[in-house]
C-alpha cells in the first residue's frame, strides 16, 4: 500500500475552505471519514481511499486557527484538489474528539499536548 502524503493552506477561513498545492496523482481520493493526530510531526491528518494506495491530507500548526473555526462553526471543511472541491465527512466530529482527547493526555506527547491546547484554548475554556 503506498501512502501519499498532502499539505494543506488555508484558502477561506470563514468558509473553512482549503487547498492541495502540490501536485495530486492522477487517481481520485475518496474520503474516508477518519482523522488522526501525528502527534510527532504535529498534524491533523484526514484519510483518504485512493484505490490501491492511501492519501493523507495533513493540517500543521500552521492551518490550525482554522480548524479552531472548524469547531466553532461545527461544519465539516471543504478541500481544493486541482479543480475539484471535496467535502471532509466526520472531520467536525472527528477533529473534536480529538482536541478533548489530546487535552491533559501525556500518551501524545507534552509538546504536542502543549501546542494543542494552546492553538484550540478558545474551545477548550468554552467547553468548561
């Protein structure tokens, strides 16, 4: 099985829109459902079937401002892949369990737990 790894950035905050840049093999990525913490790479990472090989969408720190509005708007995002637009399925529900998850939790790693709580503080007060 060949996994291929994707970055994303953040095109429309607000409309919780984000986009491939690099360049996507030719065949078509199907959402899986699930989204998982690579908590030593620090990522949010979004599966995806791609035939005979898998697709991860990766979310660094650096797009987590808008997953915080992921989580505050309780939409799941949309991603830009080339010219098409596929909506994440789960990813609300799946990036909050996660967020509560990672909380307090050293099984990911103090750093990471660290830089999760930090970048989703507002969500974690408000749930309190």
């Amino acid at each position: 099985m060949l996994r291929n790894p994707y970055t994303v950035t953040v095109v429309d905050e607000k409309l919780l829109t984000f986009s491939v840049n690099e360049k996507v093999e030719q065949y078509k990525m199907k959402p899986a459902g699930q989204l998982i913490a690579d908590s030593d790479q620090f990522a949010f990472v979004y599966l995806c079937d791609a035939g005979d090989a898998y697709a991860y969408i990766r979310f660094e720190p650096a797009v987590w401002p808008a997953l915080v509005e992921v989580l505050i708007q309780e939409q799941d995002p949309t991603v830009q892949i080339g010219e098409e637009t596929m909506t994440l399925p789960h990813f609300f529900e799946e990036l909050q369990m996660l967020v509560y998850n990672i909380e307090g939790n050293g099984n990911y790693g103090d750093a990471f737990v660290s830089a999760v709580e930090q970048a989703f503080e507002r969500i974690l007060v408000d749930a309190k």
